[in-house]
C-alpha cells in the first residue's frame, strides 16, 4: 500500500513533495520522485510484495515509460509469466505488470488486472494513463491549478497543491488525453433467474469466496498477514479460511466494557471464533474516554464527518491500531452487507426490488465504508484487503435470488442468508457465530451511541441551524453531523472538497440500531436447525 501524488503540464516538484509530505503515513518505508519531460510523479511506499527491490517510480529498462501505483495486483505473476519474454523487468514487484502491459495492450491492459490500485503510466513522449479500480477500493482524487493536471490518494494532498475544485476520480475507469474518462467495468446487471437452487447457488458462494480470500493472502515471505476477527459473520468466515492457509494466524478484535464491567458481545463471540480456528488472537478493550480522545483524529484521517462513516471508523480506528502491532496486511469483511443483504433496513423492502438496492450500494462504496477502510488503516501504515469485494464475488451476488440473501425461516427473517448456509456443516465456525443475529459494528463494540451523546453537549439548536445554513452544500441532518463537520474542518478547511466526500444515502442509522436492539446478548436465530437445510433438502428450509 503506498501513497501517490502527481503534476501532468509542469514539472512541479515542489508541490509534489509537499503533496508526499502528507501521504507520508501511507508509505513509511520509502519516497521517490521522477520528472519526465513537463511531468512530475512521487510516491511513498509501504512495501508488501518485492521488498527489497520494488521502489517506484518504476521507470522501464530504456527510460521510455514508468509507473507509480497504490495497491496490489493479485493476478500479477500469470500476467509477467505471459510479459517476460517480451519485456525486461526491472523489479519483481506487482506494480511494474500493469506497465509492461500497458506498452503491449494500450489503455485496455486496465481491464486484465485483477486487484485493487490507483495508478498512472506516464511515457516520455508525454502520454499518459490513471486508472482506479473497479469498485474503489484505492482511492484517487484529481484536480487543476493554472492548468495544469494534479492528482494524488487523499484530499488532504490536494489541499496542499492549492488546487481548485477536487473531484474524486470515479472507480471502475481509466483516463487518457486521447480518449478522456472510460468506463471499463460496472457493477453487473442482475441475472437472479441463473442462480435459483439452494446446495448450487451454496457451493459457487463457498468455492468462490474461499479463491478470494486466499488469493489475498499475497505478500513476501516476511511480510505478516492477519485478519480482523469481530464474532461477526464477515469477519469470521475470512479469519477461518485464512487460517487453513497461515498456521496461528494473528486475529484481532477490539470492545468497550458497560457501567457493570460487562464485556461488549463482539470480544465474547470473537474468542470463541479464535478458540476454533486455533488463531494467535489480540484485543483492544477501549474507554469512552479514549474513544473520545480519538475522535477528532480519527474524522481528521477518515476525511469525512458522515455519521454513519465516523461511527464504525472509531472502532476500527482502535483495530487498526492494535492489528499494526503485528502485521502489516490485514483482511477485512467490507462488503459483505451490501453483498448478500446483510442491512437489517434491507427485510422491509419488497423481494423484488432487493438485488437493486444490493447493487446500488456496492456502487457506492468507494467514498463511504472503503474510504474508512483505506484511510484508517494507512494511519497505522496497514493495508486493508476486502475479499468480498473481488469482481468474482461481485458477479455472483447478481446472480443469486433474493429470496436467498433474505430467507424466511419460520418466524424469522434471515439476512445473509445463503452465506450462511454455504458454511453450514463445513466446520469453518461454530454454530452459534454462523447464526449469530446481525449486529452493527458499533453496537458489537459496544460504543453506539457515545457520538450522539457528545454531539447533545456540545451542540445546541441554534449551533445546528447555523451551521445549515452556512453550508449548504454540506449533508448536515443531525447534531452529531454538525459537530462531526465542525471537527472536520479544523483539517480541511477549503471548500473545495466538500463535493468529494461521501454520504450514505437511505441509511437510517437509528431505525437499523433499533432493529437490532435485542441482539447484544449474542443471540443467534433460534431455528438454526432449520435454518441450515442438509443437502437432501434442494428447497432449503420450509417457507
């Protein structure tokens, strides 16, 4: 994971340089900086795969063309097997396929990469190419000055280059000069009518989803990969298959104790996840006043005061904070709701209409819960991998029918329900963990409400309304949104970027904690039996 920063019309090293200052925390193990002709390109490196030898920019053996990148590339080693014989390689790091491939292919090896990056491929003769991932997960923003093109992995870089308006560059595109923005991938149309029995549609979710996860692991011999381990569904089921690939592999999980002394349910649940699939497991147990205490850090690095964003970014703030301890690759379960219907909001919406709000969200992840991902876990130098979010996964979500994301199950509506069921009887979790009743992130943490609390202190009616009326371009509909803003722009005080940050549209963070109320005592659905249907069974559970 790293940091990139450039200027496309003038060699402008200067602002380059003051650009890496401010990635600095993303790439902590080394900068470089090249101009070629009226271009200047700079990066910092947190170095993952090719250790040793992979500093960027990576500029090709007769100096016609380089790179710099962000991310990594996980089908990187059959593609330089296909180059080699064409091309010489200076490194053995991912980030120098894409530009080899690039001089064979043209602005079309964009749609052979299998990863996530955001990245430009620059030529001497003053060509050019950024490019993004397909749903986001890197991100990229742009932006001019007096003409000439700058773009870099945060907006607080972009606030240093002095840039007019900032746009984020949108996911799943590349850009040339010759043929502006293009659309190289799009979250794929549903197809739900391909995919409608039960043990199939269980057994292409399991199989495909076991080749993500492990495809991740990806990293030199001495690089260590972990995974977060909340006691959730997401976060379980990953630790589980990473652990068949890394023996006593290092799992995470971070809580509050209540007034009683009680523990959050997340670090219950989490131990018994741990405890089965023999991990080296960490915690982290926080206080409100610590949580406090991070706060404004926190809404400083994550660069958006979302409530939604800054609730879940705090405790992921603290495992980020413990997981850097230990490794340096972590995997994360970001967007396994948006997947499989996991939004407890999502059981009052007609069946048919599902699947759309699914692809609806996962089309708006790159500014919301992957910009949380990204910018805490660079804080810590930690790069974040998202098995859920491969294109494969992606691909298959649009196939399955909705009645199979949300089963009913006797008195019961079961969200994420074919995950389940994938791993029911195959020993990866316990029982009780695999049906365990959806929760948030915050309340599993045990810190749901703190923000809102702090907000009914330090911000009054009046406060609020002036602060709406201000800003109003700014989405500020609470208390707690205005005094998140408030901290906010302490950081990023320009105007300029409030088009490019994002905000959950049709989440109501109230009604879906109110939906989960009475889940904090980790119960799981009372008709597991039922619930996870044998083989014999092609309908599943009775409706």
């Amino acid at each position: 994971m790293c940091g990139i920063a450039g200027c496309i019309g003038s060699a402008d090293v200067d602002t380059v340089n003051r650009m890496l200052d401010a990635l600095e925390h993303r790439g902590p193990n080394d900068r470089g900086v090249h101009i070629s002709g009226n271009m200047a390109f700079g990066h910092t490196r947190l170095s993952i795969v090719d250790v040793a030898g992979g500093h960027q920019p990576i500029i090709s053996t007769d100096n016609s063309c380089g790179i710099i990148g962000n991310g990594e590339i996980y089908n990187f080693r059959k593609l330089r097997e296909q180059l080699a014989e064409e091309f010489e390689f200076r490194t053995h790091s991912d980030t120098e396929v894409p530009l080899h491939l690039y001089r064979k292919k043209g602005s079309a090896c964009v749609k052979e990469l299998d990863g996530m990056f955001a990245f430009c491929i620059f030529t001497e003769a003053g060509d050019y190419l950024l490019a993004r991932d397909p749903v986001g997960i890197k991100p990229l923003y742009y932006a001019y000055r007096d003409g000439n093109l700058y773009f870099s992995s945060e907006l607080g870089a972009m606030s240093l280059a002095q840039v007019e308006e900032v746009h984020e560059f949108p996911a799943g595109h590349y850009y040339t000069p010759q043929e502006g923005f293009v659309r190289y991938y799009q979250v794929p149309e549903i197809r739900d009518h391909l995919l409608t029995g039960v043990d199939e549609a269980a057994a292409r979710v399991r199989d495909t989803f076991k080749a993500s996860v492990k495809k991740r692991l990806l990293a030199d011999p001495e690089i260590p990969v972990g995974a977060f381990c909340s006691g959730g569904l997401d976060s379980s089921l990953i630790a589980a298959i990473a652990a068949e690939e890394i023996p006593n592999l290092h799992t995470f999980a971070v809580g509050m104790r209540d007034e009683n002394g009680k523990e959050s349910d997340d670090l219950t649940a989490a131990r018994l996840v741990a405890e089965h699939i023999d991990s080296t497991h960490h915690e982290l147990i926080f206080t409100e006043e610590e949580y406090y205490q991070a706060l404004p850090e926190v809404i400083g690095k994550l660069e958006s005061y979302d409530p939604s964003l800054v609730r879940c970014a705090v405790p992921c703030y603290f495992t980020c904070k413990l997981a850097a301890r230990y490794v340096t690759v972590v995997l994360t379960g970001e967007g396994a709701d948006e997947l499989f219907a996991g939004y407890h909001y999502m059981k009052h919406q007609e069946t048919a209409r599902l699947n759309q709000e699914c692809r609806r969200l996962i089309s708006t992840l790159h500014n919301i819960n992957l910009q949380r991902a990204d910018r805490i876990g660079m804080l810590f130098n930690l790069e974040l991998r998202v098995p859920f979010l491969d294109t494969a996964m992606i691909d298959l979500a649009m196939q399955i029918p909705a009645e199979l994301k949300i089963r009913q199950v006797n008195d019961a509506r079961i969200e994420k329900w074919i995950l389940r069921r994938a791993f029911a009887d195959t020993g990866h979790l316990p029982e009780e963990v695999l049906w365990r009743y959806k929760v948030q992130y915050t309340q599993g943490a045990g810190c749901e409400s703190l923000g809102e609390r702090l907000a009914e202190k330090e911000i009054s009616d009046q406060e609020l309304a002036e602060i709406k009326a201000a800003y109003p371009q700014a989405a500020i509909n609470s208390k707690e949104a205005a005094l998140y803003f408030k901290i906010f722009r302490r950081y990023h005080p320009q105007d300029s970027i409030l088009k490019s940050i994002g905000i959950w549209e049709g989440f109501n963070f109230a009604e879906e904690r109110a939906n989960t109320q009475g889940a904090l005592d980790n119960k799981r659905y009372q008709d597991t039996p039922a619930a996870a249907p044998k083989a014999n069974d092609p309908e599943g559970a009775s409706q």
